[in-house]
C-alpha cells in the first residue's frame, strides 16, 4: 500500500516538476479556435490522450525492457521525433527537474547513472524517457508506470483548461473522472508495442503547438 502511496505522491501537481507551466497546445488551440466549447475539450483531450498512446507508451515499454547501455538508439529515436522547439527544450528541462527529485527521494537507486549517461551521449534527457527509466530503478511496474504518465498528462491539461477559463474547477475534475475510462483503451491498443512501433496522429495539435509562439499574449509557455 504504502508503495502506490509514493508513487501517487510523485505524480502530485504539487510536486514541482514544471508541468505546471506548460498547456502543450491547449492554449494556442482555443486562441486558434479549435477548441470553442465543452465538445471541442472532450475531442481535444481525446485527440491528446490518443497520440500519447500511440507515441510515449511505446517508448516507454521499450525503456522498461532495455539496459541503460543499450538505450541510445531509443534516446535517439525519441529525440529526432520530438519536433516543436519549445516542447523539446521543455522536455528536457522536465526530465533533469524530475532525475534531481528522485534522486533526493530514492538515492540508493543511484539515478545519476542515468544523467551522466545522457551526458555521455550528449543527448536530452527527455522526460518520457527519464520518467520511465527512474520509475524502473525505484521497483515500480510498467503497467503503474503507464498508467500514472496517462493520469498526469490529462490532470495537467485540465488544470490548464481551468486555469484559462474554459471551465470551472468542479466540472474540470468531472471531467477528469469521465476520462478515466479512456485509459483502459489506450493501454489495451497499445499493448506490448515498443519505440519502433511509436506513432504521432494528432498533426492539428503539433500545428497549434508550433504557433504558440505566435500568440499575442500568453498565460502558459509551450
């Protein structure tokens, strides 16, 4: 009990891994008019969710199945595919915040291994793939892992979507438990896929991703 206990803790808002900061496209969506109203939200989300499935579960699994020494062409194949400016740059900040939290909690897991090999390799360290790689080091399952990634990724767009006013918190966390039940299907298509098999889907969301640059004013970075 007390091992699901701490990982609910280190998927909390409140633990300070920068999420927070980021709307991921949500934001330049609305301005773009993409996302006008409660149905263009739960398309949105949908849409989210999906491409988070077909593209960070694999590369996921596929850092649960592989030794740190032969992670290269994964780090590499996830970095060549992570195409918005922005969002590669916010991904790596992420993924150096969340080692330095582990390594605080957990420092018998020696996680520094894995930023020095990052370092080595003169690669990012992403935070899909460092979420994943520092969760294994700790004991946790890939299925609590996947799972858990899932649960964070919808909190933080609805947190962004409350916070920009397109709904209110009570129907925000409403919709947050609708959602739930979407998990089991993305998990399930997504099943035993590795990084080879990644796929991105959601091109209108990298569109709005790329232009939240452009926006006039903005509450979140991208």
């Amino acid at each position: 009990m007390s091992h699901f206990a701490r990982l609910l803790h280190l998927v909390d808002s409140a633990i300070p891994t920068g999420s927070f900061a980021y709307s991921y496209g949500l934001e330049s969506s609305i301005s773009l008019d993409l996302v006008r109203d409660d149905t263009g939200l739960r398309n949105y989300l949908y849409a989210y969710l999906q491409q988070a499935g077909s593209f960070e579960l694999p590369f996921i699994t596929s850092c649960f199945q592989t030794e740190l020494s032969a992670l290269l062409p994964i780090a590499e194949d996830y970095d060549a595919q992570l195409l918005v400016p922005n969002l590669h740059r916010a991904s790596a900040v992420q993924g150096r915040t969340w080692l330095r939290l582990l390594n605080s909690f957990y420092p018998e897991a020696n996680l520094p291994e894995i930023s020095e090999w990052f370092a080595a390799q003169e690669l990012p360290p992403h935070f899909t793939l460092v979420f994943a790689l520092a969760l294994q080091c700790t004991g946790y399952a890939l299925a609590e892992v996947q799972t858990m990634y899932l649960h964070m990724l919808l909190r933080d767009q609805l947190s962004a979507a409350i916070r920009l006013g397109l709904l209110g918190p009570l129907e925000g966390h409403r919709l947050q438990h609708d959602f739930y039940a979407v998990f089991e299907h993305v998990l399930a298509g997504q099943e035993g896929k590795e990084y080879g098999e990644a796929t991105r889907s959601a091109f209108l969301l990298e569109v709005a991703q790329v232009l939240h640059e452009d926006l006039y004013t903005k509450l979140f970075q991208n």
